[in-house]
C-alpha cells in the first residue's frame, strides 16, 4: 500500500512545447499530444488539486547554426528564461510543478526555479544518458540537449549563458546530483564524481530502493527540511516496448511499470518538489497508444 507524505499537494501543470535544443523539429508537439492523451482529466478523475497554467507559446527547432559552438543557443536561452519564469510562478502560487516538455535542457529551468524559491535542491536524473556533454566534446554535433547537467555543474568549458542560470553559479554541485536509470555511461568523458549512480540494471531490481537511495543522496547536505526535484526523459525507457522517446535505445532501457514505481516512490518522499516529462516525440506514436501508456503511468505514480 502506498503512504502520501504529502495528501495535500497540489499540482500546477506546465507546457513547454519546445524543440529548439533537439536534433530536429517533433518535441515542441509532445506536451499538446500528452495533453490530448487524457492527462489533466486523467489527474482530475483520480482527485488529485490540479491548476493548468496551459502551454508557453510553441519554439519549434528552427536552423541557426554559430561558428564553434552550440546551435541556436539565443532559442534555447530564450525558451529557458520564460519556462523558469512560469515555474518560478508555479512555485509561487504553492503549487508542486508538473512540466511537460520539449527537451532536457528544460530541467535547467525547473532546478533555476525551485533554487530561487527553496533555496538548496537536489536532482533526480532519470534518463538513458547523462547529459554532461560540453560544448567542445562533439563540435560535429553542437546540440544543446545533451549538455544541461555539464552546465548545471558549471563544468569547464561551459557556456556562461547556460551555466549563469538561476540564483548562484554553479547551479548544482555533483554531491546534489543522482543519474538515475541510464543506460549509457559513454557521456561521462569529465570524471564527474556525482552523489550517486544507479543504473537502469539497479533500478529495475528494486525500484523503491533505488528511489529511496536517489532522495537520501542528494538531499544528505542540504539543511531541514530537504528539497528535489526530478528530471524524467521518456528515453529511459525501452523504446521497442513503448515508441514514443525521441532518441530511443533498445532492449536495454526500463520498462514503463519500472518507471512508475520509480517515480511512485520519489513522488511520495518527503522533500519532492517538481517534475519534468520530456522527450516525447508524437512523430514517433502516430496513433498514440505510447501517449494515452504515458499518462496511464504518470498518473499512476502521482496518484
């Protein structure tokens, strides 16, 4: 049986419909197909508080190359800035944010946010990789949406724009850090000693615990009462099982019930205080069924 350790939540719902950080335009539908899936009813119908501050106006990934670095990093700053004045906004009303993105990089906006409102965060990365590519790691393929955790870290060589955001720099420190069922380890080329690792192997022989071990690792500094929030890319699933994650992996990503109780657990400690879904692609789910799944699970977790 599950314990809510917090009955009371109420949940503010926030799109970001955004592909400017992504390889190609498909992400800046997700949050209207997930809508369109049943997602508000679907929280509503379980009695959940739910406020819908609707959709920011739509970046569709667009070609704006620079010369030695990433692409269009004045698109994605801008699509930061408004997604973390909205989640500030969010926060503000007292509200747990729930945001449907669009790209990874939006986790920047989400730990801006909850940093200028609690103060110290930790961060769940739930996600097939790890995100701490920099600029000059891959010149032939200077997309930002692989890079957000390198420059919550403030890593060497990160873009001060990026790594500027929110209320002190760096945003995070690796000891409030905790990648949480990836797959892929090749994107940690930096040494990185983040608070804890736990692999899509880990997570899949005991969710609860792995969730459990997540919170206590990146609240462990942080004074009383603990605050997180949690990052979620759908490519940390098994995109065979469930089409849908915009870069997908195969046969070696978590199945969806695994996610859930991940998320089910993290939901429900103490100190939860936001997520973010992103990655959908609808362009991959043509007829939807991985959508109405998706939102079949979250509200699962949330409930």
């Amino acid at each position: 049986m599950r314990t809510m350790s917090t009955p009371d939540r109420r949940w503010g719902i926030l799109g970001v419909p955004s592909s400017r950080a992504a390889h190609w335009p498909g992400l800046e539908r997700g949050p209207a197909a997930l809508r369109a899936a049943g997602l508000v009813a679907a929280l509503e119908e379980l009695g959940l508080d739910v406020t819908d501050h609707g959709d920011l106006p739509e970046a569709r990934w667009r070609s704006a190359p620079s010369t030695g670095g990433p692409h269009d990093v004045e698109g994605v700053l801008d699509v930061l800035r408004d997604a973390e004045a909205a989640i500030t906004d969010v926060l503000a009303e007292g509200l747990t944010p729930l945001v449907l993105g669009g790209e990874c990089t939006l986790a920047l906006s989400l730990v801006a946010a909850a940093a200028r409102v609690h103060g110290d965060i930790g961060l769940v990365y739930i996600d097939g990789g790890q995100d701490l590519q920099l600029p000059a790691d891959h010149p032939e393929e200077p997309i930002l949406d692989s890079m957000g955790v390198a420059h919550m870290l403030d890593l060497p060589g990160a873009l001060a724009d990026l790594a500027g955001r929110g209320p002190r720099r760096p945003l995070l420190t690796p000891e409030a850090v905790c990648f949480l069922g990836y797959g892929d380890n090749e994107e940690d080329v930096h040494g990185l000693v983040p608070s804890l690792r736990l692999t899509a192997d880990d997570a899949t022989a005991d969710p609860a615990g792995s969730a459990a071990q997540a919170v206590a690792a990146v609240t462990a500094g942080q004074d009383a009462p603990p605050r997180f929030v949690v990052h979620v890319d759908v490519d940390v699933l098994d995109a065979l099982l469930l089409p849908g994650p915009d870069i997908p992996q195969y046969g070696r990503g978590l199945t969806l019930d695994t996610l859930v109780a991940l998320l089910t657990a993290l939901v429900a400690a103490p100190g939860f205080s936001g997520l973010t879904l992103v990655e959908y692609n609808p362009d991959h789910d043509p007829d939807g069924a991985s959508a109405a799944r998706i939102v079949d699970g979250l509200a699962q977790a949330i409930r």
